[in-house]
C-alpha cells in the first residue's frame, strides 16, 4: 500500500508539473498570437513527440520528457548585416550567432515578413516574454491564496500536545528523565495533553508566538487558564529559568544555538490556521523574498550540494531540490500519516512552490531563460530612446543573436548544476521531517 501511494504521489506530481508548464507556454502563445506573431508549435516537454495535432497553423504536441515546453516563434532574431539569414563562418562563436539566427527562421513562408518576433516594439516583445513566467506566478498565488485562507497555514498552536515530566535543558539533547530533574512546572500544575491556553497571567492568548514570547519572559508565579472539555479552568505554575533553545525574529528555532528563559515545559500541537486574505498576502511576500534570497545564495550552496551528492555529506534541509527530488517529496506527502486534506494541501503547497520558482528562475536577465530576453527588449528600447532624445539615427532592433555564445554557456552550467542536484536528490534525497 505504502508503495502504491508513493507512486500515485509521483505520478500526479508529474501530472502538476505538466499542467505548469502548458500553464507557462500557454501565455507566451497566447500574447505572441495578440501581436500578431507567427507560432508554428507549441509543444510541452522535450524530446520525442508522443502526441501531437495541427490547429490552424500551430502545432500542439506533448514531447516524452516531461522536463520543460517551448513554443517557437519565427523571426526571434533580426537578419545579420547582411541582411541574410542562413551565412556561415569558421569562427565558432559567430557560428553560434548564425545558427541560432537561421533556426529563427525556420518554416518562414510568404507573407510572413510582417509577423517576426523581432519586429514588433520592445515593449510587446517584453509582455511575450514575461507572460510565461506570469502565469507561473499566477498559478502559485492563486494556490497559496486557497490553501492559506481555505485551510490555513500548519503552524503551532496554543493546544498542549505533551507535557513534560521534568527540566531538561534543551542543549543536553535527551528525552528521558535523569534522577535529580525536577518537576517540569507544567506537570507541577496540572497542564494536560489537550489543554487549549487561553489566557496567560490574565492576558488573551491568541497565537503560539505571542505565548512563547510570555513565557520565556515570566520566572517565578503565573497564572494560566485554559480550556478543557469545554470549561475553562484556572491553572498556576511556578516558571523556573531554564536553558532554552534560540528563536529569531520570525520564531523559528536556530540550530544548536541556546539562551536563559522561563520555562514552563509542554510542547504546543501543530494544526492548520486559516489565515485571512492580509496575512495570507504578508505571507506570500515573506516565501517571495525567501525565494529571491535563495537565488542569491544559489552558488554558495553547490559545495554542499557536491559533497552531499558524492561524498556522503548530510543534506541540508534547504538545500536546492530539483525535479526528482521533488517528485520524491511529492511520493513522501501520500504515504504521511496524517489527515487526507493535510496531505492535499501539503501537496498543493509544493506545487505552488514549484511555480513560485518557475517564475523567479524566468525572471534571470540571462539567455537562454526568458529573462534574457526581456533584457534584450528593455536595451533595445532604452538606446533607441537615447539615439531619439540626441537625435541620432535609429540603431535599429539590438541583434540579440549576439549574445548566444553566453547563453551556451549559462545553459551548460544550468545543465551541469541541474545534474548535480538531480544525483543528490538520488542518492541523498531530501526527507520530509
């Protein structure tokens, strides 16, 4: 059975990672046929075509590895100076240009003249391009919106989910009571598995943060009312002073790192908390900025990654993670033991997280991503812009064909990284914990 669900986890992971790209795909189509650009195929995956069938003048098909999509427009690059489009030379790199230069014109019939990409203003050409990475973003923000207010964000709660027998500190890293420990002072005062705090000497409790803040600033009487079976009762501890784990600004713990706080000795429950339409979008924010940050942080990751991959390091829990490894976590989801909506929503998250990345990764001024491209337009514009205000001769479109030996080579180190992270999440996955 556990086998079962771990493949149905893969396969509908596979399923939603399709859907994203067909999702990313269908805006770049979608706005290159508002312009008036011609677009002889749109295809979802690479590889060999296992389906395919003509509308009008584009070709739809889904390819057999599910790894990514395209769509092909014609006349992506302006001509050379020349003016001709299919020169070669012996220079590697000018072949390159040239190259990807004739490939943009592959399948030009008559007429065409006045439907290349390169062709229409900067600002449309940007729009084309930025419509595949929006719908990304799209797609996780309307799943993040339906998760978060729908069902909420799994977080700790104020509900007891044990309690403690005895004062350990947090850095000694044990479970079990030594002779000598005291009485943890939540067991001292009766708290019980199940107690929902309500209020903490005399004040409202409305969330875990707030009460964990309270507690760690509290050593000595405190009073604590809780509800249990429906009635509310009055509880009183003695908080003592103990060695703690650290919390940063956000309340999540710092690994190995400890401070002096009250102590009261329970562990709070998680649970989902539905959040309202404003915390929901705060919330997004913060994974947005985490995401940027992550990017950033991208190349300082890959030492870890090799040694995890090839020399039997542990593996960071945020640790980057491709397609595998995510389809492995999606696997993982279904075989929890937990709820069915927490495992819906678990999924959903990771998918919403998927397409968040989609987008920023797009969003990278570098050919060959969509980014790249942008980039090219807004250049473009700006120094057409520049020749106009000095009144100087328009420069005309900027070839960005030019750029293409740096696009082979970011793309072979996207290929070598995503192999990288592709044998790590092999060999030394990352586990849901």
């Amino acid at each position: 059975m556990t086998l079962l669900m771990t493949v149905l986890g893969v396969v509908i992971f596979a399923v939603g990672l399709l859907v994203s790209i067909a999702w990313h795909e269908l805006g770049h189509l979608s706005t290159a046929k508002l312009f008036g650009i011609r677009v002889p195929q749109y295809m979802v995956g690479f590889g060999p075509t296992i389906w395919s069938r003509r509308k009008g003048e584009t070709e739809y098909g889904i390819k057999a590895i599910p790894m990514g999509g395209y769509i092909r427009m014609i006349g992506m690059f302006p001509p050379g100076e020349d003016g001709k489009v299919t020169a070669r030379s012996t220079s590697p790199f000018r072949s390159m240009i040239e190259d990807a230069r004739s490939a943009a014109y592959e399948e030009l019939r008559p007429g065409d003249e006045s439907r290349l990409f390169y062709t229409r203003k900067p600002w449309k050409r940007v729009i084309v391009m930025f419509a595949g990475p929006f719908m990304n973003l799209v797609l996780a923000v309307a799943i993040f919106l339906t998760t978060l207010m729908a069902f909420g964000l799994n977080t700790q709660t104020t509900t007891v989910a044990t309690v403690s027998d005895c004062v350990i500190q947090q850095s000694e890293k044990r479970d079990t009571c030594a002779p000598g420990d005291p009485a943890a002072p939540a067991k001292a005062a009766g708290l019980k598995a199940g107690d929902k705090i309500v209020a903490f000497n005399g004040r409202p409790v409305e969330d875990w943060s707030a009460l964990q803040k309270d507690i760690r600033a509290t050593v000595g009487p405190a009073t604590i009312t809780v509800e249990r079976a429906g009635e509310k009762i009055g509880l009183t501890a003695d908080l003592i002073e103990n060695k703690v784990a650290k919390t940063d600004a956000d309340g999540r713990y710092v690994k190995d790192q400890y401070v002096t706080a009250g102590f009261l000795g329970f562990a709070p429950a998680a649970g989902y908390v539905p959040q309202s339409f404003g915390q929901s979008v705060d919330r997004m924010g913060e994974m947005m900025a985490a995401g940027v940050q992550s990017l950033i942080d991208l190349p300082s990751k890959v030492p870890d990654l090799w040694n995890a991959a090839f020399n039997g390091a542990e593996r960071a829990q945020d640790s980057p993670m491709g397609v595998v490894g995510a389809a492995r976590v999606s696997g993982e989801i279904f075989t929890l033991d937990i709820p069915a909506q927490h495992q819906l929503v678990f999924f959903l998250n990771l998918l919403a997280g998927f397409n968040l990345s989609l987008f920023l990764f797009n969003m990278l001024p570098l050919l060959p991503l969509d980014g790249g491209h942008i980039a090219g337009a807004l250049w473009e514009s700006l120094r057409r812009g520049v020749a106009r205000v000095f009144r100087r001769p328009d420069p005309g479109p900027f070839d960005v064909a030019k750029l293409m030996p740096v696009a082979y080579v970011v793309a072979g180190l996207f290929i070598c990284f995503t192999l990288l992270v592709m044998v790590a999440d092999v060999v030394n996955p990352i586990k849901i914990t």
